[in-house]
C-alpha cells in the first residue's frame, strides 16, 4: 500500500551551492530534482515535498560548448511584432541569476505547485548569502562519484 505524506509530516532542508565552474544544463537538472522533492523517499507528486536551495557565486557558471553566444533566449512584449531575443553572454552582464531560473522553470512543471517549488531557489552573486541562520548543508558538485550522485557535506 502506497504512503502519502501530509502537509505536517513535511520537513524542508537548506541546500547550499557554490556554482563557480558548474555547468548550467546539469546544475539545473539537480535543482529542480531537489525542488520537487524527487530526491526523496516520501515524494508525493501533487504536495511540496522539495527542499530550499540557495546558490552562490552565479556570475562563475559556464556553458558547455558555444552555448553562451549560441543560444537563444525568446521573449515577447505582447505587442504585435514584440519578439525579443538575447544570449546568455549578454544576460551575463546584467542579470546572471536569471540564467539559471529560466533552465530550473523550464524543468519544472506548469502550474501552481511549481511557481511555488521555484520560488524555494534563492540565487546571489558572491559568496555572502543571507541565510546563515537557516544553517543550510553545502552540496559539493565537484566531488561526484562514478554514479553522478553528489555527496553532502
């Protein structure tokens, strides 16, 4: 017989990420894997069983191969004829954060649940992060094991 977990039986964890030289694609695959909860024993697909995740250091993500002038990121103002496109090397510059919220929304799924896994990613540039309190775990993508599964400090 299959266990669904209630909402008071849930208990989130703090994830700590440094993204200095991490690959965008795979960073975001484990985010939204831990924002869903599916790292977890007790997922249940229609309740927020996901952990928060706090990244650091965004400005220091790369792109495998020539993804950075390559590829596109589309938009439109609503307006008629109101495309807009950029690369990621420009959103460099101004806003990297958003680099790696777009690839973690587009791994989720759509709705309401979703909206509210994605606003449990807190993504800054730096090192300094305001939450020390929450004492959160450091996740250490570059010691990975022969099965791609990463290790907690």
């Amino acid at each position: 017989m299959t266990k669904f977990i209630k909402k008071s039986e849930i208990r989130n964890k703090w994830l700590l990420i440094d993204a200095e030289n991490l690959i965008v694609g795979r960073l975001a695959a484990y985010i939204s894997k831990v924002l869903r909860g599916k790292n977890k024993p007790q997922y249940t697909p229609n309740m927020d069983t996901g952990d928060f995740v706090i990244v650091t250091n965004i400005e220091k993500i790369k792109f495998s191969g020539k993804k950075l002038n390559d590829k596109k990121y589309y938009r439109h103002t609503g307006h008629p004829g109101g495309i807009k496109s950029t690369n990621p090397y420009l959103l460099m510059g101004s806003k990297p954060e958003e680099i790696l919220k777009l690839a973690v929304k587009r791994m989720l799924p759509t709705g309401p649940l979703a909206k509210k896994q994605l606003s449990k990613l807190k993504i800054y540039k730096g090192k300094s992060h305001p939450h020390e309190v929450q004492n959160p775990e450091i996740i250490d993508f570059k010691k990975m094991n022969s099965k791609n599964e990463i290790s907690v400090n």
